[in-house]
C-alpha cells in the first residue's frame, strides 16, 4: 500500500505527460536528514523487495547497487534546523549531487570539492517544493535519454554534463 501510494505522483505525471515528455522513475532513501536519489530500480522492484525497509543505508546502498541501481547522495552538504549534522558516503554511493539549486553556494561548492578530491561521479538537481521557481538545474546528454537504465548507464560511465538555469522565459 505503501509503494502504490508512493509511486501516484510519479503515474500522474508520466500519464499526463503522454508523448510529450519523457518522465523516468527514481526515488529518495533519506536516513536521519541525509538523502539519496536512487535511480534504475522501478516500482516493481520496491514491491518486490519489501526487506529494503529494514535496511541500514550502507546495506540498502550495496543492494540496490548490486540490482542495477544507482545511489547519488543529495546535496550532501546540506545544512538545515532538523540535521544534527552532515555524513558522507563517499564509497557507498555512485556519486554527489554537486549542484543542488535550491541549497546555498558554499553548500554545493563544498560537494564539488569533496567529489573532485575523491573522484565521484557529479550530478545536479533542482530539488523543487513549490511553484515559483525561476532556477534549474540538472544534467543533459548528447542524445536523448531512453530509459531510467540509459540515465543510469551515462552516470556510470561519467557521460553528461551539469546545466544550471535562471530564465524568467522557464518560468512561463
């Protein structure tokens, strides 16, 4: 029930979106105010594998790994009144999200530098709650994507490249 639930927004908008715009699945795994985008594994997968739900991050990380998946660790640097404090999990996950548009810019040049020390794969995201954004941020390719698979293939192979936006045209 949990999963059906879950996953309503993301079958909205695939379902409005038709073919007009391609619209892929993935999920957040948060753990005590630290969170993780998981990429490649459907929701299928997740009512498949109700054990998740009692996994620790660093087994949860290897599992979904090991499935195919592939595990970003979100704007890891992120400071805010309900974390007690930042943790990184360099060699659990696939890579940061360097660019974040909704943190702050010493928080995403402090993922930045941490990924380049330790070679991480770099993402970016928008991170949008609300309507009224004027900013994006994400990663484009060459050639369309096809699939979740094909995003997760490019991000492991270190394909595409970070884009940031701040259009009053977007917003329209």
């Amino acid at each position: 029930e949990q999963i059906e639930k879950y996953c309503e927004g993301y079958e909205s908008v695939k379902a409005l979106a038709g073919d007009k715009l391609d619209v892929f699945f993935g999920f957040e795994y948060s753990y005590f105010g630290t969170d993780f985008l998981v990429y490649g594994l459907g929701k299928e997968w997740l009512l498949s594998h109700p054990e998740i739900m009692d996994m620790r991050p660093k087994e949860f990380f290897q599992f979904a790994r090991k499935e195919g998946g592939v595990v970003i660790q979100a704007h890891p640097f992120r400071q805010d009144f309900y974390i007690d404090h930042i943790r990184l999990f360099t060699s659990d996950v696939d890579g940061f999200e360097v660019l974040n548009i909704s943190r702050r810019e010493i928080e995403n040049r402090a993922a930045k530098a941490y990924a380049d020390i330790y070679g991480l794969r770099q993402t970016a995201g928008s991170d949008i709650h609300g309507i009224g954004h004027k900013e994006l941020a994400g990663m484009e390719f060459k050639t369309p994507l096809k699939s979740e698979k094909d995003y997760c293939g490019r991000i492991l192979r270190g394909e595409g490249n970070i884009f940031s936006i701040a259009d009053k045209k977007y917003a329209q």
